[in-house]
C-alpha cells in the first residue's frame, strides 16, 4: 500500500469525519438536548425535595463550573467535531486495509459497509445491553461499572465481528459465499447473545421517572450514531471514489489493490 495514498485516505477520512460530526450535532442539539433538559429538571425537583424545598435561601447549592448553555452548545460541539476527526481517521485507516480484501465492492460500497458495520459493532450491538441514561436515571456508585462493562461489550463486539468476517473468508470455499455468511453471522449473534446472557445487568430507573421521556432520550442518542456513521458512510465514499476513480493514475489503482 502506497504511504502517500494511504495519508490521502486518512485526510479524506478526518474531513467527512468533521462534516459527519457537525450533522450529529446538528441531531443532538435538536433532538436530545431538549430531553437532557427535562431529565435535570426532574433529578433537580427531585433533589430540591430531599433536601425538604431548600429553605433558607439555597445556602447549599453548589455552583456550576461549566454552565448548562456551555455544555449543551460548546462542550457538545467540541466532543462531537473531536470524536469526528478521530473517529473518521481511523475508520479511514480500516478502509485502507479492507478495500478489496472483503469483496469486489467499489469505494462508495466499501464506504457504506465499513460505515454500517461500524455503527452496529461500536454502538448497536453495546447499546442493546448498556442503553444510555439521562440525568436523573443510574446509580451514582455503579457508573464506573456500567462505564466498563460498556466499553467491554464494544470490545467484544468488535473482536467477535472480526472473528466473523475472518470465518466466513474461510467457510465460503466450501459452502459459497451466502451461506458462509449465514453461518459466520449465525455465529456472531450467539455469541453476543452469550455475552448478553452472562454479563450483569443494571436496572435503575426510578418508578416515578416518564418512561416516555427516557424512551425519547435513548432513541435521540440512536438517532445522532445513525446520523454520524450514515453521514460519514456517504461523504467517505464519495471523497474517496474521486481519489481512486476520478483520474488518479497509478497512485489510485495502487490503493485499490491490496498487498498480499
């Protein structure tokens, strides 16, 4: 693989990752800062009543380091343009290695397939075991658990995926393509089911939380992943089906044709 064009990728992947990001912005401020607006009213009510309607002035109220205006519009921004840029360039970097070695897909099909198995390994498949919670939902002493047990389920995810695709390139001799990817997905789906069996679960939200609410919420945060990996699963494609379609000589057909 050919350094330069590699880097020409990695460009590439860091831009449609910035571009992908600002629309999951776009999603997130929209759609779900309005819910995550909701979600701290109700766990401020519900502090306020605990604390017996806070008479006396508010002597105990501690003062924000960062106001909610900041996080919902600066800190959101950043985190996402930043998860963009990294995100994109490591994608891309996938890309570079899959093109080619995973069928006779061109580069807005290989785009598309890196960019949709991305967001149902990363996201998807951790989510239906770890959903998101709002303020106001989860116990404070067991977020860093939940938090490891997330970023161990997006592990096993990605780890089992590969071991998938991995099998199914070796199964497809002797059972032809469709069906050693029945078998390689077959296997994929008990072995996260596995996974979903045996790792803990947590159920902590309140009886007296909105179901509605927490329903919108989590669907709002599926709607800025899908948003994110359809976007950048559109833009990648098309950035690099001009890098190795559009007349780029020699430097093009060596990206396109894998090394070993």
């Amino acid at each position: 693989m050919n350094s330069i064009s590699v880097r020409a990728l990695l460009v590439r992947g860091m831009i449609a990752g910035v571009i992908a990001g600002a629309l999951a912005l776009a999603v997130a401020y929209f759609l779900g800062e309005s819910q995550v607006d909701a979600a701290i009213a109700i766990e401020e009510a519900h502090s306020h009543a605990a604390h017996g309607g806070g008479g006396g002035g508010g002597g105990g109220e501690e003062e924000e380091l960062v106001s909610r205006t900041m996080q919902a519009t600066g800190g959101l921004a950043t985190a996402l343009l930043v998860f963009g840029v990294a995100v994109g360039g490591i994608a891309a970097l996938v890309y570079a290695y899959a093109l080619g070695r995973i069928g006779n897909f061109g580069p807005r099909a290989t785009a598309a397939l890196i960019a949709g198995a991305a967001l149902l390994t990363v996201y998807v498949v951790p989510f239906l075991k770890y959903p998101a919670n709002p303020p106001a939902v989860g116990n404070p002493d067991t977020i860093g658990k939940r938090t490891t047990l997330f970023f161990l389920m997006v592990a096993l995810s990605l780890l089992l995926a590969v071991a998938a695709v991995i099998i199914g390139k070796r199964l497809a001799p002797a059972l032809g393509n469709w069906n050693a990817t029945i078998a390689a997905a077959a296997g994929f789906i008990l072995a996260i089911g596995l996974a979903y069996a045996f790792l803990p679960s947590f159920d902590e939200v309140g009886k007296d939380f909105p179901a509605s609410l927490l329903w919108k919420f989590r669907l709002s945060t599926l709607a800025v992943q899908t948003t994110f990996w359809a976007g950048f699963g559109l833009i990648f494609g098309y950035l690099t089906e001009r890098l190795l379609v559009s007349g780029n000589g020699a430097d093009a057909r060596r990206v396109a044709t894998p090394v070993g």
